[in-house]
C-alpha cells in the first residue's frame, strides 16, 4: 500500500526526493514517446534500498517520531480490519463516555474477543474530540466495565497501547484519575480470561499502564513504551526539553530494548518504511500474532493464567542492595 499521507519526518526526507522525482519523470514520459520504464525501475530499487537502510539504523529519537507518525493506524483501524464483526460498547455508567478510550465486543477468524484501546484521532478536529487519546478517568472506568464484561462472558481482551499519557488536568483530579487507573491495575490481575497487549505507537505512563496489565505484551518494532516522554523527563532532569534525544537514550524506551530489558514479551517487525507506510502488512502481522498467541493462553487453566500473570510483574525490575560492614 502506497503512502497514505505528505507528512515526511525529517529523516525521510531523501526518500521523499527521490520518491518526487519519479513521479515527475513519470508525468513527462506521458507527454513524450521515451521509454523511461528501466530508469523508473532503477529508482524505485534504490528508493527501497535506501528505506531498508534508513529504517534499520534508527535512533530512539528517530523511533520516537515514527510511533507519532499522524497517519500511523490508530486503534479502530485495526479494529476495523482485524475484525470479521465489530460492535463498539459506551459508557462507564456512572455519566461519561470518553472518546479518548474505546471498546467493544468483535470476532476475528470467528474467535470472540473483547477490543479496546486508546484512540488518538486523526484531523485537529478529531484530536480535540478524543482529547489526543488521553484518557479522562471515566474513560479508565469504562475500560474496567468493559473489562469485567468480558471476564463475565469469557471473552479473551486484546487491548491496544497508544497514549503520551493519562489526562492531566485539573477536571481529570478532581475526578480520581490515580484511582481510577490504580483500581484498573488491580482488577486486571483478578480477570480470569487471557489478555494480550499490543503497543501499537506511543505508550506513556500510567495512561499507557491503565489498560497494560497483560499476560503477554507485544510491541510493534517503532513503538516506545515509557514512565514519561523523554521532553518531559528532560524538563524534569535538566530543565530543558530540548534534551529530549539525550533523554529518550538513556530511558531505553523502544520496543527492541525492552524486550532485552524483560518488559515486552514480543517485538512485532514493521515494514522498511513503518506500519504508516504499510498499514495493511501491519494489520497482517498483527493478526497472525494475536491469533498464535491467543491460543495457548486459552489452554491455560484459570489459576495457572492468573498465577503467570501474577509472577510476570513481580519479576519486572529489580533491587540491588550491598552490604556494608560496620565495626561495633
């Protein structure tokens, strides 16, 4: 699938030149009898050359970019093609329904699911509708109602990750925001059904850890998962968010370091050129990995599922203490 959007990141940008001049040489060859077709051929070769050899040498700032891509697919667009049926669910039945948070109840390959993530949206007018995907705590509320509705009706959760961070603002506290997300936390070690989480772009923080407590964590291969954007930390560090670079290297945020840290169980590779690029090989991918997964956690017994799921955050980090000795 060609790309879906003119938005080029700054590295990108030789791609975009050549990717230019083809399609001028193309506009020519059809206002002249020149056989251009070997030359067109040519370029297109190195402009995946090129890709390859871009995308695999990024730097976390670079990887950071593209888990922001705005035309990288958000939530529903997996959902949507993922899914055979889809029926999204509102409502945390105590007065909201935040649109930062969906969910819903759907099939894939005739296996019943319940489906829920963060949506971002796409246009200015999107974005401040769904509050750029930052959950309000009657969006973490839902999530739970929604949650437990699986868990009633044995459906296995698929959640997808795509947040810079839980809403931060003053309405957000007033209405228990840190409660909201810790009960989240709890309740979704109790859940008896399998849940598999899939970092799909940004995850941030506790917005990102809401829907997070999963028995087996995927994370596209340019996607970051972080306890705080490298502008923020870099603020808090240096107070000066123009560090952020320096700070995204040292939190050791992108998928392939935190699945050598333990903290992602999978790495999900993306096309040369990013799931924006190539959304359709992403939902591929995505599927293949969900339904493989999806069927040995079901093998598993009731307490078995909770005890891994359990044992597997308690094994994340870890303390090193010395011993000192101290004469009498």
């Amino acid at each position: 699938m060609a790309r879906a959007s003119q938005h080029v990141l700054d590295f990108e940008r030789p791609l975009a030149d050549l990717e230019a001049k083809i399609q001028q040489i193309r506009l020519d060859s059809e206002n002249s009898d020149l056989d251009v077709s070997q030359q067109m051929e040519e370029l297109q070769q190195l402009v995946a050359k090129r890709r390859q050899e871009i995308y695999a040498h990024l730097t976390p700032s670079q990887v950071i970019q593209v888990a922001r891509h705005p035309q990288r697919p958000n939530t529903l667009n997996y959902i949507e093609n993922l899914c055979d049926t889809w029926y999204e669910l509102h409502g945390d039945r105590c007065g909201s329904d935040d649109a930062a948070l969906v969910g819903g109840v759907g099939t894939i390959e005739g296996v019943p699911l319940l489906l829920m993530g963060h949506q971002k949206g796409r246009d200015t007018k999107e974005k401040m509708a769904r509050n750029f995907g930052m959950a309000s705590p009657g969006g973490y509320r839902k999530a739970l109602r929604l949650m437990r509705h699986g868990d009633r009706f044995h459906l296995p959760l698929l959640m997808f990750i795509d947040t810079s961070g839980a809403y931060a603002g003053l309405k957000a506290e007033e209405q228990g925001q840190g409660e909201a997300i810790a009960a989240n936390l709890r309740e979704m070690f109790a859940l008896r059904v399998p849940i598999i989480g899939c970092v799909i772009g940004e995850g941030g923080s506790g917005g990102a850890l809401g829907i997070g407590i999963v028995d087996h964590l995927m994370m596209f291969e340019h996607s970051i998962y972080t306890v705080a954007s490298p502008e923020a930390c870099a603020a808090i560090l240096w107070r000066d968010a123009k560090r952020a670079a320096e700070a995204a290297q040292a939190l050791q945020i992108t998928a392939q370091q935190l699945r050598t840290l333990g903290l992602a169980d999978e790495v999900i590779p993306e096309p040369p050129g990013g799931n924006h690029t190539f959304p359709k090989q992403a939902v591929a991918a995505l599927k293949q990995a969900v339904l493989g997964h999806l069927e040995a956690l079901q093998a598993l017994g009731t307490e078995e599922l909770l005890e891994r799921r359990y044992e597997k955050f308690r094994r994340m980090g870890q303390v090193l203490e010395t011993s000192s000795h101290v004469d009498p």
